[in-house]
C-alpha cells in the first residue's frame, strides 16, 4: 500500500517502523528536515520537508496515488484538516486521525465525509487508558486483548513456581484443568520462541500466550501464575494527559494517590479530580516523598510522565521501596526492550498501544480485529471466515487442511452472535462453517499478508 504519515513525532515515528516492516511505501511529512533525515537513515520511506495541509506538499508526497494518509501530528486541528485536504482534493481513499480531545470521535457528523472526511480516529492516551485498565482488572496479566466483541481473550501472563500448571505439559493441562477450555498459542522462553508442542513443559518464568474464554480467564492466570489480589490502592507519577485520564477513570474503583511535579498543572489537577483523590505536589523520583506516601503499600504504581528516564527511575525506585507491582510508560522502542520483564514489571509503549488499531484498517481480507504482540515482532489476527467451500480458503474445511505458514496457529473459533455464541478450541478434525470468526496467532510479520489471502474470497463470490 501507498501511506502517507503526518508527523515524525513518537507515534508517527513507531507507526512508520512498523508499515515500513511489512513492505509498504511510506512516505512521512514533517516541518523538521533533520528528524526526517534521521528517519531516512535508518528506515526504508521517503521524507517530505513541509506542511502537510497544504495541497501542494501532499502533491509532493505522492497523495494522487496514496491508498491511506494517517495524520499523527502533534496539534489536533492539523489533523483534522489535512484529513479533509486529503479527500477533497486527492481523493484519498482511507484517513486516520490521531485526535487528542474526546470531543471529536469516530462516527461522529463532523467525522462523516460532508465534515472532515476522517474515517478512523485513534488516541494514543485513551488507548493507554484502556490497556491499563486490562491489567487492573487481571493484575496477574502482562498483556489482554480481546476478540469477537469481548467473548474470547488472549491474555499473556508470567509463568511461577507454585501455579497448577506450571512444571506440567501442555498435554497435560486437560487433566488438571478439566473445566476449561483454552490454547497455549506461544511460550516464550528467555525471549526465544519455544514451540507449544504436546510434550513442552511450562516452566517458572516463562511468557506464556493463551486464548480462552473471557469468563475463564481468572482461572486460567491462576493456574499459571497464581491468584493476586485485587488492585485497590494505586499511586500515579505524572499528571499529564495519561495520569489525568487515568485518575479520572479509576474513581470509586480504586484509592488514588497522584503526583506531579509542576505546581500549577498541580492546581488544575485538584479542580479536575474529586476530594477523594489526593494530589501531590512532588517529584516522583524522591525517595523521602515516595516513603512519606507509603509507597510500599501500594497495589500498583505507574510511572506515566512525558520523560522516559523519570519513569523508569520512578518505576524501579517504586519496587525497591516494595510497591507490589509496577508499570512505566516508556516511549523508546529500546528502553521498553530493555525494562519489560526486569525491575519494573510491565513498560507500556503509547505508539505501541495503537498499531493494532491502524493493522485492522490495513489488513486485506475480512480482518475485524489486530494486536501487535511483543512490542510489534508477533500479532493475533481475528478474520471472519466468508463464502462458501468454492469460493473460500476457511468454508468448510477441517483445521488440519488450513495451510497455514509454519509456525502460525489457530488459537480458537467463535461461532455464532451475541450471547448465544461459543468459543471454541478447534482439533484437527474442527470444521470450519461460515461466519466464524477465527484467531490466528502469527510468530512473525513476514507471515501476516500469507494468513491475510486465507480470509478474501474469490471473485466468483457475491
């Protein structure tokens, strides 16, 4: 595909990497020809120096010819309006715009054509807020992502001593597990892949990847990691968009104690945020403060500033002090490689956060769901299988006749709608039927446009 970023920044950086990766042609707008330099340098696209609403410099970016324009600037207006330019002038076929204010959102009038001609609207801080609140909810989870509107997920989570399935194999887990149903997709051991065979053993430490149903998912975190308790009293570094967000969303589930370095953000924070939430004044890599507040205590702390040393200084300060568990917003690809699993227990990438909802709008076939795995290297693929055995590569077929590339396997099917659906963990011998909706866990992205074909039907299919 031919797509247009607007906006070298963070985000725009990270959604670059990741299109460049699967062999699109990407061409990146900025005002900056040193940050577009550096981009070219080290990633395959093409830099165009300029403002990107002006028709002229979308000219000069190929937007005659572009199938996709995603606007990631930093100002919401230059979004919106390069969307507009974009489609009226270019016709450009599809427009995402990362939008920070709630106050425009997707499906909205002025998002319709005769508005602004946005067709997707992605926000990096509420996606932030969303996955935070997953692992609230499972505070024994690394990663929650969900499928067929919520009835199937797939959850990553740390494998420890003590959990009733760890030290066993996977062809044991029936036998101790007898009620429920799920699939081990990945194990990954020391940050290699180890393959889920029958006979491999789950051992302490290890990433385990499992797809079950979302009403089983308690049980199944307990059997690999044990049963943590429920996240009640939490305590948040950083008061920007994210910690405000954040805060705001967590009142009357949980005790909330916010810090923020910046006195007057301080005052407006004690306007936005009720009494019952305490604001501080303070640094949150200050040992003394972070004693005084009773660290130690906390269910959770998340370190979510805009600097990323600072949060990982706070986050791994946190943890010294006995913090049960810590999670740092870290924007560098590197340094969240390098934190995740360590000290600090969970680094969250924002950019990362909203790959998989710009991969669904760029999957071909009937692809409703995507999420990036791993920091970007894997993904879980949701393709709903259409046509009929004539025309479709899914319709009824057994499992075992899927040609799949080696390594990518079926995690589980979802058959019907609404609260009448199963989720089911396919066998060999499971007959694919029209409108399932089917997980796919693909180990490496080179992998993604082989499972794509799986989902289009041929052109005989009306």
């Amino acid at each position: 595909m031919n797509i247009i970023i607007l906006g070298a920044g963070r985000v725009g950086e990270s959604v670059a990497e990741s299109l460049v990766s699967e062999q699109n042609d990407i061409t990146v707008i900025d005002h900056d020809p040193e940050r577009l330099r550096l981009l070219e340098e080290r990633l395959d696209l093409r830099g165009v120096v300029g403002n990107g609403i002006q028709p002229s410099v979308l000219r000069d970016a190929g937007a005659q010819d572009a199938d996709m324009l995603i606007a990631c600037a930093a100002a919401d207006e230059s979004n919106l309006v390069v969307c507009k330019v974009a489609h009226d002038v270019f016709n450009v076929p599809t427009t995402i715009a990362r939008l920070r204010s709630p106050e425009f959102a997707e499906g909205d009038e002025l998002m319709s054509k005769t508005g602004f001609a946005v067709d997707h609207v992605i926000c990096p801080e509420e996606s932030v807020t969303r996955y935070i609140h997953q692992l609230i909810d499972y505070p024994e989870a690394l990663q929650v992502l969900e499928f067929a509107d919520g009835r199937a997920c797939l959850i990553a989570v740390r494998a420890v001593h003590g959990g009733a399935l760890v030290g066993h194999t996977l062809a044991d887990i029936r036998e101790r597990l007898p009620n429920v149903d799920m699939r081990v997709v990945a194990i990954y051991r020391q940050d290699a892949e180890v393959d889920p065979g029958p006979q491999t053993r789950i051992l302490a430490g290890d990433e385990v990847f499992v797809l079950a149903d979302k009403t089983k998912i308690r049980q199944v975190l307990a059997a690999i990691h044990r049963a943590d308790q429920s996240v009640r009293r939490v305590m948040i570094a950083g008061g920007g968009k994210v910690g405000l967000r954040l805060a705001r969303s967590l009142v009357g589930q949980c005790q909330v104690k916010l810090i923020e370095r910046d006195r007057k953000r301080c005052d407006y924070l004690a306007g936005q945020l009720p009494s019952s939430m305490l604001v501080l004044h303070g640094d949150g890599t200050d040992e003394d403060l972070l004693q005084d507040e009773q660290v130690g205590e906390m269910d959770l702390f998340l370190a979510l500033s805009s600097d990323d040393e600072d949060n990982i200084l706070a986050a791994m300060l946190a943890k010294r002090l006995g913090a049960n568990r810590v999670i740092s917003l870290i924007n560098r690809r590197a340094y969240a490689d390098m934190m995740q699993g360590s000290t600090i227990d969970i680094a969250i990438s924002p950019s990362h956060t909203v790959i998989g909802e710009l991969l669904a709008h760029l999957r071909r076939g009937d692809v409703a769901q995507v999420h990036s795995l791993r920091r970007g290297a894997a993904e879980a693929l949701e393709g709903i299988a259409r046509g009929d055995v004539k025309t479709s590569k899914l319709v009824g077929r057994r499992v075992e006749e899927i040609k799949l590339p080696q390594g990518a396997r079926i995690g589980c099917i979802v058959r019907g709608e609404g609260s009448d659906s199963q989720v089911l963990m396919p066998h060999h011998d499971t007959l694919i039927e029209a409108d399932d909706h089917i997980v796919i866990f693909i180990p490496h992205k080179r992998m993604v446009r082989e499972v794509e074909r799986l989902f289009q039907v041929s052109a005989t299919f009306f």
